[in-house]
C-alpha cells in the first residue's frame, strides 16, 4: 500500500503547544516537536489524529513529551457526520468531566473500603487517556497511551479470551461508575443522548445506513450458496433505520447506562506485565459516539466486531457472566446494591436489542477484518455520491475481502437461526 500523504497542520506549532502545556501555570519553552499520524487507516473515521513528540524545557530542565492530537476529520460526509453527532463536544465533555467524575467515584468507594477493611481487592480502574486544556474548536489533547506501554491489538487478528475477559470486566467497571454518576448528577449522564438514530435525523441515519446495505446485498448475490441472504439484506435496509430508532430509545429499555458507544477492538488498549502477555491494564479511547442508553448497546457492539471467531461462537455467555459479575461486584463497592439486576435481565436487553447486532456486523465488522489496502477511505465520500445508492461505495471492495465472507457467513447462518433475518 502506498505511504499515506501527510502534512503537518500550520496551526499545530511551538506556540500552540506551548500554550497547551504551560495552561497549569508552568513556563514552558517547546524547542522541538515530530509530528506523525498516530494511527493506521482503517482505525479513524471521525477525526484526524496526529502522535507528537514534544521536546520542550522549563527553566534549566528540558522534558520529553508524547501526546495525541485530535482534530476535525477530512471529508464532506465525515464532517456532516460528525457535525450531526456533535461528536468533539460531546468527546471533549467526556474527557475533561464526565471520566474523572466517574473515576473519583470509583476512589472514594475504594479508599472507604480499604479504612473499613472490607476491600474486595477491586483495582479503582482508570478508563483512558488524560486530556490537556486548548481553546481550540474541534481540537482535543491527550496523553499518548503509547508512550505509558498500552499497545492495541491488530483489528485482523481479534481478541482471544483472556482479552475478551479483561474488556468485559472494564466495561462492568465503566457501568457501573456511569450508573453512580446518574445518581448524583443525573443531567450529567442524560446529556449523552443518541444523536443519529432519533425521528427528527431519520433522513440522515438513512442516507448513512441504506447504500452500505445494498452494497453489502449486491457482494453477498455472488456468493453460492448464501444468495438467499442479499434479498434479506436489502430488505433490511428499508426498515433497519425505524428499527434502529426505536432501540435506542433510552424509554424501551429495562434499564440505562452510559454506554462507550464505539466499542470495538481499536478503541481498547492493553498494557502488558513486563516480558509477559498477562494483562496489566487495559484503556479505552474514542468517545466520540457515547451514548446513554440500555448496556446491551456496548455488549452487542464488541460481541459483533472484535471477538475471535472461535471465542464469538462458544464463550459469549462466559463473557456476559464475567461482564455482569464485574457490574454487580463494582455496584456494592460504590453502594448502589439496590442498583444490581438480575442476569436475565441483561440477558434479554441482549436479545430484545439483538437487531442492533446484525446493523453492526453488516457495516462495522468488515473494517476489523478487511487488509489495510482496501479499508474504505471515507474521506473522500462525497454526499452526492452517497445518495447515489447504485454509485461506488466505499465499503464495495471491504466487503469483498476472503477473511470477513468467511466469519461473515457464519454470522448470518446464526442471525437467520435466532429469527434476525
């Protein structure tokens, strides 16, 4: 594959760094900064991200730093998208407010347990990156993970189970922090509404959803076999948004939670015990898309992105146990215990929201496992051409990939068991 074209942001100079870190009140002097692309193609839709290495000195002492630069993505309809989906405000809130409330909260119960000598040796998690003050519009800063030994895993190679485990207890902790926020400060929570799928953006989420569909139906027609399925697909693509809709209703679901919104195996990151592959620790990055709605929202996701094929097909009950007993454990070291549900009830937000499985797998899941050479460039998607259902879609040649009809088809033989389609 070709080098991406890369060119530095004018605005993204010494002046502007010296400004982001000298905003605690230090005198910082930035002598050098290396910027690069932090992240492959394939990995970034609604924003350009740039890794920059910061050399910079504070009176007599000099200072290396690492951060993540975040800004507005290139292209019309991944601007619209992220404009319909106020996606760096609300992204922003989460860094700066909304993560290191719920982080607190999870400290207080800690320190409180260890004085009452009742600990349950539950680690007080820290969900992702530090973010760094800048008055620029639609610009985020953030402590580059990288650097602190985070890695992620490659998309095509997916989580194994002790991966799968490790993500599934996190998310349990992420729930639970967002459901003792919503006690406190409820509009804090309520805030992260669902800004696509909602009645008055129905002609947006459509134009989004329909052209990947059918060119996903057209990709399956030529697959013996499974022709059966490209009618269902297309089919599927005149009521997918209706039915998005309704499950997204916070209303419609037995309980809500702050949901991550976007998670899959490219927004997790894991650190790793020295010279092992036991996990340490593991960050999740990306709240672009965060949502407060039913927790089978962020479970669904996962479950139909990021999960080795074997691991997606046998232990998806074991990691709906280990995803609840996490919830449950971390709702009575924050003393919500009148806050804990039964298992079944998360089990049937799964099934009752198990549409929302079949949207992502049909749109999301070919980015996991498509080569970098064919990852759709949305950059360069036009509005016209997206309303153009018959017109190039960038996602035709992702689709076509060996790795994805393989997994893929077994995801729609199971869909069609379970009544999906």
């Amino acid at each position: 594959m070709a080098e991406q074209e890369f060119t530095t942001p004018s605005w993204l100079n010494n002046r502007f760094l010296e400004e982001v870190l000298s905003y605690s009140g230090d005198n910082v002097t930035v002598t050098g900064r290396e910027a690069k692309p932090a992240v492959p193609r394939g990995q970034n839709y609604l924003s350009c991200l740039y890794r920059v290495l910061v050399e910079f000195s504070m009176g007599r002492r000099s200072f290396t730093r690492s951060l993540i630069v975040k800004c507005y993505p290139v292209g019309e309809v991944v601007q619209m998208l992220c404009s319909e989906l106020d996606a760096f405000d609300k992204e922003r809130t989460m860094y700066q407010k909304t993560l290191p409330d719920m982080e607190r909260i999870f400290h207080r119960a800690t320190q409180l347990a260890e004085s009452l000598s009742t600990s349950k040796s539950l680690q007080c998690p820290i969900f992702s990156a530090r973010s760094f003050h800048t008055t620029r519009v639609g610009t985020l800063i953030l402590e580059d993970l990288a650097s602190q030994g985070f890695v992620s895993v490659p998309r095509q190679s997916q989580l194994d189970l002790p991966h799968c485990l490790k993500v599934m207890e996190l998310l349990g902790k992420f729930h639970a922090a967002s459901i003792a926020l919503h006690e406190n400060k409820p509009d804090d929570v309520r805030r992260y509404k669902e800004r696509l799928f909602i009645e008055q953006k129905r002609d947006i989420a459509k134009y989004m959803l329909e052209p990947t569909l059918k060119t996903l139906a057209r990709e399956i027609k030529t697959w013996p076999g499974y022709e059966r399925f490209a009618k269902k697909i297309c089919n599927m693509s005149n009521v997918g948004v209706h039915r998005m809709i309704e499950l997204f209703k916070p209303e419609n679901s037995a309980f809500n939670v702050l949901n991550h919104g976007d998670f899959w195996i490219t927004n997790i990151m894991f650190k790793y015990h020295s010279g092992t592959k036991d996990i340490q620790e593991v960050r999740l990055v990306d709240f672009q898309i965060s949502r407060y709605c039913s927790p089978a929202i962020d479970i669904i996701y996962f479950m139909n992105t990021s999960p080795q094929e074997e691991v997606r097909l046998k232990y998806e009950d074991k990691l709906i146990e280990e995803y609840y007993t996490s919830l449950v454990s971390s709702l009575i070291l924050l003393d919500l215990e009148d806050k804990v549900v039964p298992l079944q009830m998360i089990r049937n937000e799964i099934k009752d929201k198990a549409f929302y499985g079949v949207i992502i797998a049909c749109t999301i899941f070919c980015n996991v496992l498509a080569d970098d050479d064919v990852i759709p460039d949305f950059s360069k998607l036009t509005i016209a051409s997206l309303l153009n259902s018959e017109g190039e879609n960038p996602m035709k040649q992702a689709f076509s990939g060996t790795l994805f009809r393989e997994q893929f088809q077994k995801l729609l033989l199971k869909f069609e068991r379970e009544g999906l389609l």
